[in-house]
C-alpha cells in the first residue's frame, strides 16, 4: 500500500468533530509538537470569512512567493488531490512526508486524548499536521485558512496578528449565530489583540458594526478596497498605494475574484508595512501583478474541457451564487450555456434555481456521489418553474456530463457545471479521468 493510500486512511478514521470545544487540547499539542521560539518568531496570516477564504489564502501565497518570501500554506476542504491542502511555496507537499508526520502528531494526540478522556477531531489533526510540516521545512510565514468562524477554530491559537476577513454571509448558524454580525464578530476573534485584520467584500452597513467590535478588541481594520483593480477599455489595472498602476493579465476570472484579489495584495501590504516598515520591497507592485498572474484556483470559474467549453465554479451560498451567474451573464452574454446542476445536502437552491432558468439553454439536473441531494426532488423544484427550455434528469453525474455536451454542441454552447464543491470537483475527475472513490473524506 503506498503512502498515500495508508494517509488517507489513517485520515478516514479520524472522527469528524471532536469533543467540544477545542482550544485547550490543540493548545496542549502544540506545546508538545512545535518549539516554542517557531511559533512566536514566525509570521501568522489568518484568512477567515463566508466564501474566498480558499481563493484569498491561495492569492496571497503566490504574491509572497513571487516576493521570494518562502510559505507554508494550509487550505481546506481540497479540489481533487488530498495534499492539496498542505503547500509549500506552490508545491503540493508530498505523502511520503505527510503520512510519517501525521504518525508522529497521532501519537501526542492519542496521550492527550487518554490524559483528558477526550478526542481531537480531523480538522484539528489536520491543523497540528500543517504546523508540524512547516516547521520541519522552516517556512518564513505561514498562511492558514479557516475552519468555521475563529473564536473557537484552531487557528486562533496561532495568535495571528495579521488575518483577513473575506465577506460575511449566514452560515453554520447554529454554530456561529443567527445574524450576520454574529457570524463576523466570531470570525474577528481570530485576530489577536493588538493585530489587524483586512477586511474584504462586506456590506458598509456591517462594516461598521465590525469596526465598533474590533475597537473594543484592539484590532485595527484596514480596507481591502485601498487597492484598486478597475476594467479600463477590457483592460484590468492594479494600483496599490504607493505605486503605479499596472495591467494584470490573470487566470482568475472568477465570480468575487476582484475582492479577493484586492484582500489578497492588501494582506500582504499590510505584511511587509507592519513587518519591514522601512524597507517595503521596491518591486512589490510587480511581485503582486505577477503572484496574481501565477496563481490558479482550482474549481473557481474553471475550465476542464474544450469540445465544448466545459467549466465547473464550487459557488454553493447565495452570494456566491449572485456573483457567479452576473459573472456568466458578463462572461457568455451571446453564447448558449448549458447547466449540469446539482447541490450539497441542506445547502440553498432557490438562488442556484433562479440563476439557472434566467441564463440556461438547456439544463441537466444530477447529483454528486458524496453529500449530494436528491437529484429528483431538485428537478421537481426546477419544473414546478414550468422553464421553456430542454431539461433533463439524470442520476449519473458521468451520464449527465455526457448529455450536457451533447446539447451544447448542438447549439454551438457550452456547458457549465454548479451547485458546490463536491459537484464541480467530481465533474473535474471525470474530465480527467480520476479515481473518484477517494476525491472527499470530509
């Protein structure tokens, strides 16, 4: 069995979530696991929010990279490979060294879990297994994406004094809260008292409810909109504070790209002002424009065929949504689009409805093989709408792929694949012939 098999089984039976609150026994592990001097001496970035938080963490790393600071990066859920989540600089780090790692984290952990008669949970394995990775390879600073909110997640105990909050929607209210201040105000926590935290696509009306709560934290807020990207004649122009604008030429077309890019070279501004205040790098205008340019999202507006188009996005919340299809409508204004459509269990449809009937020639209803909803009840939904045009159901998100190319090639289309992550992540193993039995654990 090869090394990554035996991970990701070890990771397969890791319980979901862990007893409670998690603070105290992460805290313990970390003591044991990482040296002391590392954790202080290494710069923390903390990207929290509703949706971007992936896509920032992954903006960020490439424009540091390109600023020849070395970085460990830690993202979750992945695309299509599990180490995904664990990079340095732009390399996926290897399952030769992630499977005796997380060996060496199992063992503190299991001590701990004897020791309080408590279990840690995947998300706080997987945590401790990022740390303990780059410490051994002495990342200068580490990016960390995370989990849900920040009061409670992991991340907060990296006392990061630089965090990004990328937008603010409802989500895992039972968790965070049942208003959209709750939610940020969690999420906030994630910043360490003293620090700052750039905040990205939010409304101005929260936006100041969040600035009255970071001030009684200590927490100063910093706007990601300083950094202007606009379309000057279909050309897009950076201009960071400081420097002169610049043409960005990037591979993230995304809905929501622009603020997250915008969050993305505002962090690390921040970064290099608050860390080398005299000595910000001349270039670092460059450094953005060609981070930006270098980086690829997996998933987010991304285009896996070419007979026909065929793209798959991971929007799954109705913001997301919103930016998705104004994006489409931008994007593919006099081209017929094809939807093969599907959802996550308990996630919204109405949004995801009303996007697909309003800009669809054709849609084919179907359902991922992990967390999917019923595909009929989805397409019931869909035709009470009574939609003027070809729709179809079909189970088998393989055949439903193939129906969806067929009709876009009949009307010189293309096809375009949503309804959330594990949809769009199947779709792409498919189109490329993947194993799909081990595509998502959690």
């Amino acid at each position: 069995m090869n090394s990554k098999q035996q991970l990701l089984n070890i990771v397969t039976d890791i319980p979901k979530f862990g007893s409670g609150i998690c603070l105290h026994r992460v805290s313990l592990a970390m003591v044991q696991l990482i040296p002391a001097d590392y954790l202080e001496q290494t710069p923390k970035i903390v990207v929290t929010g509703t949706d971007g938080k992936g896509s920032t963490s992954m903006l960020i790393n490439g424009i540091l990279m390109a600023s020849r600071v070395e970085t460990g990066m830690f993202t979750s859920p992945h695309f299509l490979e599990f180490n995904e989540r664990f990079q340095l600089g732009m390399s996926k780090v290897d399952y030769d060294e992630l499977l005796p790692t997380i060996q060496k984290v199992l063992k503190t952990t299991s001590a701990i879990e004897r020791q309080l008669d408590e279990i840690f949970g995947v998300f706080e394995i997987l945590f401790l297994l990022a740390l303990a990775i780059f410490q051994q390879n002495k990342a200068q600073v580490l990016i960390f994406e995370a989990g849900i909110g920040g009061r409670y997640d992991p991340v907060r105990l990296l006392k990061s004094k630089l965090t990004a909050l990328t937008s603010i929607a409802l989500e895992h209210t039972a968790l965070l809260g049942d208003s959209t201040e709750l939610i940020a105000y969690d999420k906030l926590d994630a910043c360490y008292p003293g620090g700052q935290t750039v905040v990205g696509y939010v409304e101005p009306a929260l936006m100041a409810k969040i600035s009255a709560y970071a001030e009684l934290k200590g927490t100063e807020i910093v706007c990601a909109a300083k950094v202007k990207l606009q379309l000057k004649k279909n050309r897009l122009m950076l201009t960071v504070p400081g420097f002169k604008a610049l043409e960005i030429n990037s591979l993230c077309e995304g809905p929501g790209m622009v603020f997250n890019m915008q969050t993305a070279v505002q962090v690390c501004q921040t970064y290099f002002d608050t860390n080398f205040p005299t000595d910000m790098p001349r270039d670092f205008a460059n450094a953005c424009k060609n981070g930006l340019e270098a980086t690829r999202i997996p998933g987010r507006f991304d285009k896996i065929g070419w007979s026909p188009e065929l793209y798959v996005d991971c929007a799954h919340t109705p913001n997301a949504y919103k930016l998705l299809f104004e994006t489409i409508e931008k994007e593919f204004d006099y081209t017929p689009v094809v939807f093969v459509v599907g959802t996550s269990q308990g996630r919204d449809t109405e949004h995801l409805i009303e996007g697909i009937l309003r800009l669809g020639s054709g849609i084919v209803v179907t359902q991922a093989s992990f967390k999917g909803a019923d595909s009929e009840t989805l397409f019931g939904l869909i035709n009470k709408k009574r939609p003027n045009k070809p729709m179809y159901w079909q189970a088998d998100l393989k055949q439903a792929l193939k129906q969806a190319k067929s009709m876009a090639q009949s009307m010189n289309g293309l096809v375009f694949v949503v309804g959330g992550l594990f949809l769009a992540g199947e779709a792409a193993a498919i189109e490329q012939d993947l194993d799909t039995n081990s595509l998502y654990l959690y």
